[in-house]
C-alpha cells in the first residue's frame, strides 16, 4: 500500500501522429511532485500514462497500490500536456471516476484543471489544485492528515491555489505565488519510471537514448496565442551550477544519449548559457541536447557559440511567421531579419535549426503566407511543426 499514486491523463497513445513518431518522455512535472511528497515522509508511486494502452491501466495501478490520495499532476512542461486536448480531459474524467470508485481522495492539477476547475469538480475530484501544484499538494494532504477535529472550512480556506466544493459551490481560495527558488527542490523522482522501457523505443526507433530535463519555469513574453494558466508571465531559472549537477546525476545514474530541454525558453538570463557552457567544459561533461530558444535573445553577445560549446544538436526557434505583419500581430517581440541572421549563425557554428511555424493566424493573407514559405526556403531550416492557429 502507498499513501499517494501519482498520475497524468497524457496517452500518447490517443494521438496517433505523435504515436507514430513515436519520442516519448515521462512526466516530468510528475515526477518532481513526487519527489518533493516522498521527501516529505509520504510513500509515491506512479502510474505513467505515457506509454500506457488506456485508462484500464490506472484501473489495475489502482488495484495493486490501494492509495489512500489519486493524484492526477499534470506534466506542464510538456507542451502536448499544455494543449487542453479533449480526449485527454475525456481520460482524466474517467481516471477520476476509477479513483472515486476505489475510496480515494482525489486531486488533479494541471493547465486545462485550473482553467476549467468546475468541471473536474463537478465529475468527482475532491480537490483541484490551481496554478503551480507542488507546494498547494503537500499542504492539501498536510491539512487532510490531520485529525477530523482539527479540519474545518477556515483552515482549508487558508491554504493558496485550491479549489474545492462547498455547499454545492465552488470555491477558490486566494491564488498561490509562483515557486521562486527552484534550486531547494529535490531532483525529479527518476527511479518511478520505467526507464528500460524508454531506452528500448528509443534505441529502437531513433538510435539513441533522450531523457528530459528543465532548467526554468514559465515564460516572460507577451505572444498572445500563448495560454499561461499555471505560471501567468512570471519565470523563474534555476543556476546554471544546479543544472549541471542534475546533469551530472542523469549521466552517471542513466548514461543518457541525449537531452531535452523544455523549457519554453532556454537561457532567457543573460550570460545564463555561458556559465552553463563553461561548467560543463570544466567537468568535461557534454551530453547533445535540444532545446527552445528566441531568435532576438540568440542574437545577444556570445549565445550561440555557447550553446554550441555546451552541446547544443538542434535548436527550435518560434518563427511563426515570415510576414513582420503577423509577427506583430501576435506581440510576438522578434523580428523576421531576426530569424534569418540567428539561423544563419546557428548553421554556422554547427547547431541545427528548427522552426515553429503558425498558419491561420487572423488577418494572414496569402501574400503572408508565401512570406512564410520564401524564409523556410531561403533558410532551410533542419526541422519544422507546423500548427493552425485556432481558438482555445
């Protein structure tokens, strides 16, 4: 028996595209949750959604831990995780449902969570953490621990970033501050996963072994087609010195191919990448990575020699568009001459480029359009995913 089974409603089996290219990653955000419960006496484990066949097997996870709280802690760090799909809310209700029917206590947290908070009420969650969910949960199973004397409204009232029903009301306490000092907290819980099972479909289908890594959390910048739910424009980075050593641990416990990073921009501090580069020269530790980064922020001093110093293989870059109209549009901030240069200065210094790119967005034209095609054909970009603007 465990006090609390983690899980996330992402089947990566329920999107077919992603299923057939087949680059899976646990959850991240999950599994710092449930280091950070573990470090506080409680005994976690984890069912991954990830890789598994449906939502029978949350059943069977259920079965065989008997938790006393369900745990549905979304991975924010992963886009797919952040996109509110449908038939991942459709899941998260019935995995909800499963917990209910076996006794427990259940809290869910996530981007489409706190947006739509009411409605994981409304179909049985107990608890809704609202916004960045790692410090609301242990005082949530704090103040549920405690003796049924000590619990009332007030109490729980006190407690930031929740939402819960009262009187067949939904009620939201004052919302939690963003966690600012992401070096107190303990390395991801790595030893939940099924790590064999990740290195062989990697091995298998790309030749290499990439594991998941996060050097920041949220973004500062204003494009308005970007939903924020759970850090808003608040960003905070861990030091560079901290990142090397959960580098350091990932190549020595896991001997990983391959890194990703994810966050939403990498290196937003200036000289941030250059430290990181110059501790890793001094341990002698380079491990190839992927990551996210602006094109005016590459553009700063030393950068993108850095990144390449560090270990740098592709970098994706969010072009959008190569109409300056559209850009603007967005409040994306960069410019297209932008684009160019960093990209250029990428294949320079040996990095791979890849390109978000956005069509649809209102007001696109397809004198814009052909603009978009002209850069992508000028520039060669190693790499691109395409999205369609649509509302959310």
């Amino acid at each position: 028996m465990v006090d609390i089974l983690f899980g996330q409603s992402y089947f990566l089996r329920f999107d077919p595209k992603l299923w057939e290219a087949m680059q899976p990653y646990p959850p991240l955000g999950t599994l710092y949750a449930a280091s950070a419960m573990r470090e506080k006496g409680y005994r976690v484990a984890l069912f991954d959604a990830m890789l598994a066949e449906g939502t029978h097997e949350w059943v069977t996870a259920l079965r065989q831990h008997n938790p006393r709280y369900a745990v549905l802690f979304e991975d924010n760090f992963n886009y797919l995780s952040k996109m509110s799909l449908l038939r991942m809310r459709a899941a998260a209700f019935e995995m909800i449902e499963a917990a209910k029917a076996s006794g427990c206590t259940v809290i869910v947290t996530g981007a489409d969570m706190t947006d739509h908070a009411a409605q994981y009420l409304e179909r049985g969650a107990d608890f809704v953490l609202v916004g960045e969910g790692d410090e609301t949960l242990g005082e949530l199973i704090h103040y549920l621990e405690g003796a049924p004397s000590v619990q009332d409204d007030d109490e729980l009232y006190r407690i930031s970033g929740l939402a819960y029903m009262r009187e067949g009301q939904v009620t939201k306490t004052p919302p939690r501050p963003v966690i600012r000092d992401l070096n107190a907290l303990p390395f991801p819980a790595w030893d939940l996963v099924e790590r064999e099972k990740y290195r062989r479909i990697w091995i298998e289908r790309h030749g290499y072994y990439s594991m998941n890594l996060v050097t920041t959390r949220g973004c500062p910048f204003h494009c308005n087609w970007c939903a924020k739910p759970i850090w808003g424009q608040k960003y905070n980075v861990r030091s560079a010195a901290n990142v090397v050593a959960e580098m350091a641990w990932l190549k020595e416990t896991f001997n990983p191919d391959h890194i990703w990073f994810m966050d939403d921009i990498m290196g937003i501090q200036d000289k941030w990448i250059e430290e990181f580069a110059d501790l890793l020269d001094a341990q002698g530790l380079h491990i190839p990575f992927k990551s996210l980064n602006r094109v005016d922020l590459l553009l700063r001093g030393n950068t993108i020699p850095a990144l390449a110093r560090a270990g740098a293989k592709i970098v994706w870059v969010g072009a959008e568009s190569g109409s300056q109209k559209i850009l603007d549009s967005m409040d994306k901030g960069t410019r297209v001459e932008q684009i160019y240069e960093a990209t250029r200065q990428l294949h320079a210094h040996g990095v791979k480029v890849a390109f978000f790119l956005q069509f649809g967005y209102p007001g696109e034209t397809r004198e814009d359009i052909e603009l978009t095609l002209k850069m992508v054909r000028d520039l060669m970009p190693d790499d691109i995913g395409i999205s369609v603007s649509y509302p959310l």
